[in-house]
C-alpha cells in the first residue's frame, strides 16, 4: 500500500515538475522581434511554433522596439534569438552608430537572411493633391516610428535627404505600426514611415477602414541614399524595390511604388552551441511552407540568400553546416 503511494506520489510530482517546464525538456529561447501589429511580431511567432515543433526546444517570441532593441536585448542576455534589419545590425557589430550603441556589439552571429523589408511611406488619400513627395511632408503630422528603430533610422535619414529635419520641421510622432494606423483613422495623423516586409497587417487593415496610398522615393535620391550609406563605406545594404498592387490592393497594378529596401535577418547568442543552431536553421529552412501557413511573406525566403556575408557579421556555425550540407546536395 505504501508503495502504491509513493508511485502515485512520484508520478504527481512529475507531472507537476512537466508542467512548471512545459515537458520540453529542451533548451528556453526568447526571441525579440518587433511591434505587435508589425511583420516581425507575426512572421517570427509563426517560425517560432515550427522550430519548436520540429527541435523540441522553447521558443517565446516576444514584442520588443525593434532592430536597436534587439541587439541590446542579444547583448545583455535577455533574448537568445532575435530578428533585425541587416543595416542596423551592421551599424551594432562595428560601433558605427553611437546615438543607439554606446559600444560594438558582437556576442551574436547571422542564423539567415529570410525575407526583404522595404520602407513604406503611408499617407491619407484626402492629401494626395498636396503630397506628391517626401518633400511634402514638411509641417505634417508624420510617424517616425520608436527612437533609436530601423524605421526611426531610416526615415530620419530619408528626410534629411529632403532637407526635412526630423526634429524641427515636421511634428513628429514615435508610434509603432499599430498605433500609427490607429492614429492615421482617427484623423490625428498624415503620415507614417514603416519599414517592414509588405504585406504587413496593420497597412492590410488600415486599407479596409479608409483610403491611403503609398509615397515612391525619387529615383535620384534613392541611388544618392544607397550608395552614400555604405557601411564604413563598404557594406551595401540598401537596394531599390517595389512595392505592388499584389501586396496592398490600393497601389494601381501599372504603378508600383519603388522605394528602398533591406533585408530581415535572423540572428542568435553566442552561446547557443552548433548543434542547436544547426537544429534551428535545419527547421527554419525545411519548414518553410509549414511556416508560409501562418505568415505569407515566409514564400519569399530563399535559402540561397540566407548566409550570405553581411559586411563582417560572421554566421554561426550551426548555420554555416547546415548550409554547406544543403550546398553539398
């Protein structure tokens, strides 16, 4: 009888001890990504419950203030995994930004390029007679996006480029994606900087409650913009491209809007070893259209692109084997 106990009573406390660790028994990544209503958030949640599925560890996404964010959040340990523009993870790994990096950070490595943001300039449809380009914004209502962002970055410098300062000669607002669509409907807002992949959620929706459309970059200034903003003068990060009717339903089908692009690319902690790494790029890579279930812009990862050098950010090599094993095929 009493033994009959003390089974039942170990049995309880295993299950009990399953449930306080989610019976993974793997290791515990938290991943930083983005807003909420932004791809980032949506895209990584649905790679997170795929990689989760496949390597048997834990993978918490969590909403974070981006690119800047993340890399802070990599560097003090808080997160394992985060996704980040390739232009700002450079800027961190060198030490060339100090209004956001204090210091180089560099106890990360490059798990994949997966996917190409573009910046996207939203506007009211009922100011399209008056804006016809970034130079219009001036004296607007315009988002920024979160101080020290990808997108704060990116648009600040887009603006200085119009000879707009950010800080004098627009009203500036610092909302996430989310907020600024919120804010755009309840007539508080002209216009929004978002760089993201397209489509994004927020825009989709914004869309369906008012009429909006999309600013394009003038064709000089975005060849300036790319080849001034050379990282350290050597890494190329930004490139031109279009934004289409096949991604927002209100940019006409014989009129794209062209505008500068990036990459979004998966990084990890230094401490993850190489077969954790490698489990992870294995099921990132072969769960891709599992993954393209939960978030349409997973169609357009290549694995082909993913580890390609990104200035002097060394991939990891659990990603490196994988893609050598995948080359090798």
């Amino acid at each position: 009888m009493k033994k009959t106990i003390s089974l039942v009573l170990l049995a309880t406390l295993m299950v009990f001890a399953c449930i306080l660790t989610s019976c993974s028994g793997g290791t515990k990544i938290v991943v930083g990504t983005g807003g909420p209503t932004g791809t980032y958030y949506a895209y990584t949640s649905a790679v997170g419950k795929v990689l989760g599925e496949q390597t048997g560890m834990t993978f918490n996404v969590v909403s974070t203030g981006g690119s800047a964010a993340n890399l802070k959040g990599i560097r003090d340990g808080d997160y394992k995994m985060a996704i980040v523009q390739n232009d700002t993870m450079i800027n961190a790994y060198n030490n060339l930004d100090p209004d956001n990096f204090d210091a180089a950070i560099t106890n990360f490595s490059v798990l994949g390029e997966v996917y190409s943001e573009v910046i996207q300039i939203v506007v009211r449809a009922d100011l399209k007679d008056s804006v016809n380009s970034l130079a219009d914004l001036k004296g607007l209502r315009v988002s920024v996006g979160d101080a020290g962002s990808g997108v704060y970055n990116n648009a600040k410098e887009l603006l200085a480029a119009y000879n707009i300062d950010i800080d004098k000669d627009i009203t500036q607002n610092n909302l996430s994606v989310g907020e600024s669509a919120n804010a755009m409907k309840d007539g508080n807002l002209d216009a929004f900087f978002f760089t993201s992949g397209a489509p994004t959620t927020a825009i989709t929706e914004l869309i369906t409650a008012m009429d909006i459309f999309l600013l394009s970059i003038d064709e000089d200034v975005m060849n300036s913009f790319i080849a001034s903003h050379k990282i350290d003068g050597k890494y190329e990060v930004y490139s031109v491209m279009d934004i289409t009717n096949a991604q927002y339903s209100c940019i006409p089908e014989d009129a794209p809007v062209r505008t500068i692009g990036v990459t979004a690319t998966f990084i990890v902690s230094n401490t993850l070893s190489e077969e954790e790494v490698y489990n992870m790029t294995k099921a990132l890579w072969e769960g891709k259209d599992k993954i393209a279930t939960g978030h349409v812009i997973a169609k357009s990862m290549d694995i082909n692109n993913a580890t390609i050098t990104l200035g002097n950010v060394p991939v990891h090599p659990g990603a490196a084997k994988y893609s050598n094993e995948v080359a090798g095929k």
